[in-house]
C-alpha cells in the first residue's frame, strides 16, 4: 500500500463564516487527495515564504479521487472513480473535524429532449 498517491490537489478559502480558534488555520487551505485519504494542509504567506502546515484534518476515501472543485465560500467537492460526488465538511473547533457527506451519487438516467 503506497499512501503518498497523490490523485487530486486543490486550493479553497477558509469558510468566512466559521471561525478557527486554532491559530495553525491561515487565510487558505490545501487540499490533498490520495489513493486512501483526504487531508487539509494550512497554507501561510510570511514574507519570504510560503508556509506548509499540517491541519491533522484527514478523512479516508474508499475510491480514488478524480476531480476536486473548491469554491470561493470554502466548500470542497470531489469527484470519485466510483461516479459519486462527494462534499468534504472541515472545521476546527475544540479538535480538528473533517466528514465527508455524499453529494450525488449515479442514478439510472434516461435522455429526454430539452
């Protein structure tokens, strides 16, 4: 088993309307897909750097990530190889939270005209 597969990355503003009394959580996140797991990395310009640190906030996945959209409001949707779409959920409030919640999942579909 290789956890380091990394399968999507993606970058997404910190909900502005949670607050974060961790002060490890900058302005942005990274996000990490690998071949067994989600994690978020806290991203932190200073003046000479970008800095890297780790959130412990990781969810594991039970198909590879594909695809990964993160909006401007702080929300992170994956696309999997098993065709579901999934929503990641983070915070960070008296300990580092992270859930995934299905989104959309494949449905027998029938074309119809517009």
């Amino acid at each position: 088993h290789c956890r380091d597969y990394v399968t999507a990355v993606g970058l997404v503003k910190t909900d502005p309307t949670k607050t974060y009394p961790c002060a490890s959580v900058g302005p942005y996140l990274l996000v990490v897909a690998l071949r067994e797991c989600v994690q978020l990395f806290s991203l932190h310009q200073s003046d000479t750097e970008l800095v890297v640190l780790e959130t412990g906030m990781e969810v594991p996945v039970e198909s590879l990530v594909c695809s990964m959209v993160c909006t401007d409001c702080g929300r992170i949707l994956v696309g999997c190889s098993d065709g579901n779409v999934f929503e990641l959920h983070y915070s960070q409030a008296a300990a580092p939270a992270f859930s995934l919640s299905s989104f959309w999942r494949p449905q027998k579909m029938r074309k119809t005209k517009c």
